[in-house]
C-alpha cells in the first residue's frame, strides 16, 4: 500500500472534524479507566444516567467526561488524592486525570479492538468502612485523650463546597487526613484510612475553611 493510501485510510478511520494527535487510544487505556472507575455507575442500572462501558457509550460524552474528571465531579464522593492516606480510594490520581484529559483533547480515537478489555462479570459496590464511636471537632479543636484514627468525615460542610482538614502532632508534625471537593450531603460515606493513625492528647485539628467541622472515628 502507498502512502497515499495510509494516509486516506487513516483520515477515514479518524473522526471526520477532530484531527487525531494522541497515541492514548480508547481499546488500550481509557476502557480500562472508565470501567474501573465510572463503569459501576455507568451501565444498565447502575444509577448513572448514561452507560460508559463502550466506544459507542463515550464517544458522543468525550468533552463533558474531560470536564466532569477535571472538575473532580466525578467520580463522585471521592476525597482528593495524595491528600491523606486513606482506603479504598475511588477517587482518580493526578496521572489519571491527565490521561483522559489528553486522550479527549488528542481526538478521543478509538484504537485496536483487539485490545479491549473483558467486562467484569459482577460490579462491587465499596463498602463503608467499619469504625468506632465518632467525636465532632472544630478548627483548632485540641485532643483531651489520645485517639487512634479509623476515618474521617465531613460535617457543617457547605453544599459543594470543600473541606481540608489536618492533624497538628504535639511534636509540631503535622499529618494531612482528608480533603474534599464540591462535597455533596448526600455522599453519606466516610473515609477510611488505609492505616490507623495514632493521635496523642494534645493534637491539634487543622480545618479549611474554619467554619466546617469533621468527625473523627476511632479504629476498630
Ligand atoms: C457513584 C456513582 C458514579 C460513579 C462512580 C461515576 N459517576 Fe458519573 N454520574 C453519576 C450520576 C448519578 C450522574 C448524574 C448527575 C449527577 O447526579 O451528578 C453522573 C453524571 C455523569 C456525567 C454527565 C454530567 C453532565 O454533563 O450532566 C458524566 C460525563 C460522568 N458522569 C462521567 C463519569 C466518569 C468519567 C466517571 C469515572 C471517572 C464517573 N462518571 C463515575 C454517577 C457516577
């Protein structure tokens, strides 16, 4: 085959007005992405609006996925990654978001079918995590009695507003615990962490904005 033809061949494969500059492809990495993060949600009857599981499903949503990853909406409920150690993060990193922002802006092309991904049979819901009694505590609350962290969450927290919130060591240390974004009441959830974190008496609770309030609950 000339090159010539190469060249008609791959402008009839590309979509017709999105000039194709990304070697990312949907079959290769992106179907893994969404079906990990979005397919649980993102099929027949899993809640979401619309499903994600094919070409065909994202195709026509490329731009609007790119924003909603971007903006960090979705996946909902997740706290910022990096921020904290915590379990079960459903939340994408920041590598994440960059590969799907890239293959969006890069024409979304679809790539070798050969490629893709089996769907899973069944889709695991995450589980909330299993704590201790919780205590509410304000900006500069400081611990009476040491507490050993199990997981956090947020309350007096505005409607899609954020929350970051941080543990002051008596030793001057300070341990990041959680930050989220455009939270939404009705997450309902906590957020684990992947270890339990020892909080002698005399730490002091660090939160953005003031006004918010966490609650801190013991690890079982
Ligand atoms: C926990 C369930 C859940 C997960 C996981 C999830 N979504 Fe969603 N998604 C929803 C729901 C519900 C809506 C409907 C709008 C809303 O309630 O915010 C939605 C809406 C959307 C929309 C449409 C927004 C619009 O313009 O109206 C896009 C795009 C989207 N999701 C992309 C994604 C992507 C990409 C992922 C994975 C990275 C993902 N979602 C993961 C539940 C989910």
């Amino acid at each position: 085959m000339g090159r010539l033809w190469l060249g008609v061949l791959a402008a009839t494969l590309g979509w017709a007005h999105d000039p194709i500059s990304t070697k990312l492809t949907y079959t290769r990495e992106i179907s893994r992405l969404l079906i990990e993060r979005c397919g649980r949600c993102h099929r027949e009857g899993g809640g979401a609006p619309m499903p994600l599981l094919s070409y065909a499903d994202v195709r026509p949503w490329a731009k609007a996925i790119k924003e909603e990853v971007l903006e960090r909406r979705m996946p909902p409920g997740g706290a910022v990654r990096g921020f904290g150690t915590l379990a079960d993060d459903t939340s994408l990193s920041q590598e994440e978001l960059h590969v799907i922002a890239d293959w969006v802006e890069g024409g979304a092309p679809e790539g070798d079918p050969a490629y893709l991904p089996t769907l899973p049979r069944e889709w695991t819901e995450p589980k909330p995590a299993a704590v201790g009694p919780g205590v509410t505590v304000k900006a500069g609350t400081v611990l009476r009695q040491s507490l050993r962290l199990g997981a956090v969450t947020a309350a007096k927290v505005a409607e899609g507003g954020s929350v970051k919130a941080a543990a002051q060591l008596p030793d001057g240390r300070v341990e990041p615990l959680v930050w989220l974004h455009g939270y939404r009441r009705k997450w309902k959830r906590n957020y684990a962490l992947e270890s339990p974190l020892q909080l002698p008496a005399g730490t002091r609770i660090l939160i953005e904005p003031p006004q918010a309030e966490i609650v801190l609950y013991g690890a079982r």
